[in-house]
C-alpha cells in the first residue's frame, strides 16, 4: 500500500523555511513540508492506495481509506472478490454500476443526440429526468432498486402535481420579465411562455417589455394550480424511458414500480378552435399587404409558413427545422419528406402540398443552402402569430377556443374532414397512428358543418 503524492495550497499558519520549504502546524508539532515551483505544498494523499490484479489479469489501481488497518482489511476483500470471479464463482461488476445516476442520464441524454432525437424533446427529457432524480432521493442503481424505491417515486410525482407556494408581487403598476423571473424563480423563456398561454402581450420589446399588474397577477396565477396530468404523465414517461435504458445497459435487474398514468381527460387543456382556408389566405394576405418585417421575418416567408402549416399540418418544431433538402418540388406530385427526429411522433413520412404552394416554395429556397433551415422561426413566434392575426382582423380568442399556432394544424386536419378526405388518409399527413387521435381532439364541427353532412340523406 501507498499513499498518492499531491499538492495542497499552503495554509496561512505557516513558517517560511530555507530550501523551499515550509514549516506547517500538525497537531502539537511543527512538520517541514517541500515547495514545488508553483507554489504549493507538496503532501502524502490522506488515503492509502494499492494496485489490485483483476479477473482480466489487468492491475488496477483502487483507493482504499484513512486506516492502514482497515485499508489492509479492504484490500483482502477486493483480493478475494478478484479471485472469485476469475474462477467463475462470481459475476463480474458492471462497469458503470458505481456510477451517479446523474451521471448516467447524462450518459443516455449522449445517446438520444447520437441517434439524432430532437434537441428540444432531448433538453425535455433530461431536465425531467434530473428534477425526478432530485426528489426520489437516489444516487446509485442499486438504490432504485429498494423495496422503498416505488414510494419515493409516487411521492416525487405527487410533489410535482401539487400547488407551489404562494408568491406576492412587491408594489409597482408595471413589471419587466426579469422582476417577474425574480418572483416566481424560473427563466425568462418560461416567463414567456406563461404568458403566452394566457394570451397576454404585454407592451414593449425584449429588455423594455412591460406588463401591467393585472398581467403579472394573470402571470403568477399558475402557482396555485400544480402540474396538469399531462405534465406529470410526461415526467413519468421520461423516468421510465430512463429506467429502461438501464435495464437495457444491465444496470438493473427489474424495473422499479410506477405509478399508473393520469387520466388527462380532466386535465386542463388549452381549447383550440380551426379557422377556415378563407381565414388562413386572409392571414397570409393581410401579411403580404403589410409587408412588415416581424421577429426577423418578412412578409413572404410568414405568409407562405402559415400556408404550409395549414396545409401540411406540420408542427411549428418540424416547419422549423424542415430544409431544402427535404423539398421534393419538382416531382410529378411535389411534396415535402418529414424526418422523423424533427417530428414529435418519430415518424418520417411524405407529405404533398398543392402546386401553388410548391411554386411559392420553389422560389423561397433558391437562395437557401441545402442543409439549412427554410425559415428561421424565431422562439417568439407566438406573438408574432397574434400580432399578424390583429393586423388581419382575426380574434385570438373566440366562444370556441384560441388560434395559436398549433391551431393551424387543428384547421387543416379539420378542412381536409370538412372536404370529404378519407381520415385514413388525414391520419397519413398528420402523422397519427390511428383516426382516433382526430376524432378525440383535432376534429372541429360546427352545426352547420353536420347539417351540410347529413342534408343529403335527410
């Protein structure tokens, strides 16, 4: 056994001493101690280590502890253990088994970029994954493997779904984002995005935004409701999709218990409503008419993605990272191919779009080169959506529900329906394992809508 030579800084009770050395204060005594050429302490490590040979015929060099004693009781074990697994009376360890689960999802989060999942659902996941692993309390695999383990995995779901603490907005009529990211302790984006989903602008731009204080009060509301069941189904989802990369990996024997999914049925959920085509070309024509440039955006471009998105019924994550290269114009029916880890159902799929779009589309991507993005959609899109819904004389918010952005996928599934499409077929475009999916959220009808239906039989 031996002990590690390392460097320390040197403490301030020191004595300086000839031939670069120190004196330094060990108990009740004095202990000289070398100088290296930069300035510090050069010192025995605390621990003792030893080189152990395993089951492979390698050496490997293992820390042991503080005790001499103890260290040569330790080393006996690992000695022991070597030859029990060389003779085949053990198993040998895995080799990431000492591992911190942090570290591991780490580990699996590196995987998801090397098969190409969306960069987004990846920073999802893994920020999930680390907040779950934070409330259950575990460091190693083995712990999650402890009969007490599904119980801490219950309670940290049920403190996810739970209210948070009340917050107080200090005195004031105006709040920027940052005072309001003071209050509630989150990012400015989740700032953003809160206040989006309540349909609030706010007035200014970027660092001169303000809201008013009813605004932040709307802002803040979101403290006293807890996660939705969506929101806590997603947790589970990516702990499980966790749990199962280490069973994958040999890391655990079995999968710990999960609590079932919620039913999201009584959850809360924004209420879209679909826009007919006349309402999405007066969008567009609004847009052109104006000509102004928004979030970095011109006329043309936002014009033409909101008749893509009504069209193709694409997300705004694959609109944003669709490229030229995924156009197929000049085929005999043009068409855009969607690569499965832009999309958030996996599935790469083929989409056709009229000829008039195509042309459109022709002409936006000459000058584009090949790998980059069509549009350079910025994360404030939303409210670029709104102010360009305004312009155009459309509400944001009717009796039937909101017209955001996803809205627009709502509106051309619906108007395919409405036209007599086969829903197989809408199923196809809207990337959707079954009819099922429409006939639950994204089917729109109007009384008028089931009467132009059934006037024929009547």
């Amino acid at each position: 056994m031996y002990r590690k030579t390392v460097t320390r800084e040197i403490p301030a009770n020191t004595k300086p001493s000839a031939n670069g050395t120190v004196k330094v204060r060990v108990g009740n005594k004095w202990v000289e101690r070398q100088v290296n050429e930069s300035g510090r302490m050069v010192v025995a490590s605390a621990r003792y280590y030893h080189r152990v040979r395993q089951p492979n015929g390698k050496l490997k060099e293992v820390r042991l502890t503080r005790d001499r004693v103890t260290s040569e009781q330790l080393l006996g074990q690992l000695r022991k253990r070597a030859d029990r697994i060389a003779s085949g009376l053990e198993s040998a360890p895995h080799p990431d088994e000492d591992k911190f689960l942090t570290e591991l999802a780490a580990d699996w989060s590196a995987e998801l970029t090397k098969a190409k999942r969306n960069a987004q659902h990846i920073q999802t996941v893994q920020g999930r994954v680390h907040t779950l692993l934070g409330l259950i309390g575990c460091n190693l695999t083995k712990e999650l493997e402890s009969p007490d383990s599904p119980s801490r995995i219950s309670r940290a779901l049920t403190f996810i779904s739970q209210p948070k603490a009340t917050v107080t907005l200090p005195p004031g009529s105006e709040f920027s984002p940052a005072q309001l990211r003071a209050v509630l302790g989150i990012s400015a984006h989740a700032v953003g995005k809160l206040a989006h989903g309540h349909g609030i602008v706010g007035t200014g731009q970027a660092r001169a935004k303000r809201y008013t204080r009813e605004e932040a009060l709307t802002i803040i509301s979101h403290r006293n409701r807890g996660a939705t069941p969506a929101t806590i189904n997603g947790y589970r989802r990516a702990l499980k999709a966790f749990l199962n990369w280490l069973l994958k990996r040999g890391l655990l024997n079995r999968l710990p218990w999960l609590p079932p999914q919620i039913n999201e049925s009584k959850g809360r959920k924004i209420t879209r409503r679909a826009i007919s085509i006349d309402d999405c070309e007066a969008l567009a024509n609004s847009v052109l008419a104006e000509g102004k440039r928004r979030g970095g955006m011109k006329a043309p471009a936002r014009a033409l993605l909101y008749r893509m998105a009504f069209r193709t019924l694409l997300r705004a994550r694959a609109l944003r990272e669709l490229t030229p290269r995924d156009c197929h114009l000049d085929a005999a029916d043009p068409y855009v191919f969607v690569r499965g880890e832009t999309d958030k159902t996996g599935r790469a799929r083929a989409i056709p779009i009229p000829p008039e779009i195509a042309a459109e589309l022709k002409a936006l991507v000459q000058s584009i080169p090949q790998s980059a993005p069509i549009w350079a959609m910025p994360e404030g899109m939303a409210q670029i959506l709104r102010a360009d819904l305004e312009k155009a004389g459309i509400p944001f918010r009717t009796a039937d529900g909101t017209c955001d952005f996803h809205a627009l996928r709502h509106s051309g599934a619906t108007h395919l329906a409405r036209c007599g499409v086969n829903l197989v077929a809408i199923a196809k475009i809207g990337g959707w394992k079954d009819i099922q999916e429409f006939f639950s959220r994204y089917g729109h009808y109007s009384v008028s809508d089931l009467a132009s239906a059934t006037r024929r039989a009547w």
